[in-house]
C-alpha cells in the first residue's frame, strides 16, 4: 500500500528524496540530520515528475525529471519554531 501523502493526507507518496545535511546548534556542535523531500500525486500533480509516472512509460522523459526535481530540491534548514513547539509539548508530556 502507498503511503499518503504528510501534506495533504490523500494523496499517494510517488518518491522520496532523503538529503543528507548538517547544521551547528547553539553551543556550536554540528548536528547531521536527513531530510526527506516527497513527491505527491495529488500535491505535486503538475510536476512533470509526477506526469512521467503516467502512461506510456519513457524512461528518456522519467530520468530528466527525476534529475530535474532531484536538482531543484530545497536545501533543508532546520525550523526553530517547530523545534520549539516540538520541545514544549515534550515539556508537558504530549509526545
């Protein structure tokens, strides 16, 4: 079964890109993480990555987008916000 989609929680994941990365915390120490980037039929539907997976299957028109989308991926940065409501529902016993 194909897992829905963390955006939009109907649609079908088609590919993940996991990018290696690190960042330095606040005391200095660099912290390496993997972030994933996902492809959603439904979120991504005029992507052309996303139109390759239709038929007729051309493996010429799958790998130029496949290199198009790996190379226009965002370089992930960590979210301080997030990061310290994460810390705060741990703080109250919510995670």
């Amino acid at each position: 079964m194909t897992p829905a989609c963390p955006r939009c929680r109907t649609g079908e994941v088609l590919a993940v890109l996991r990018l290696p990365h690190a960042w330095t915390n606040a005391s200095g120490k660099e912290v390496r993480v993997v972030s994933e980037v996902l492809l959603c039929a439904r979120c991504d539907a005029g992507h052309p990555l996303v139109a390759s997976f239709a038929p007729p299957y051309d493996p010429d028109r799958f790998v130029r987008a496949l290199t198009a989308w790996i190379a226009g991926a965002p370089s992930p940065e960590p979210d301080e916000r997030a990061l310290r409501a994460e810390a705060d529902a741990w703080y109250r016993g919510e995670l």
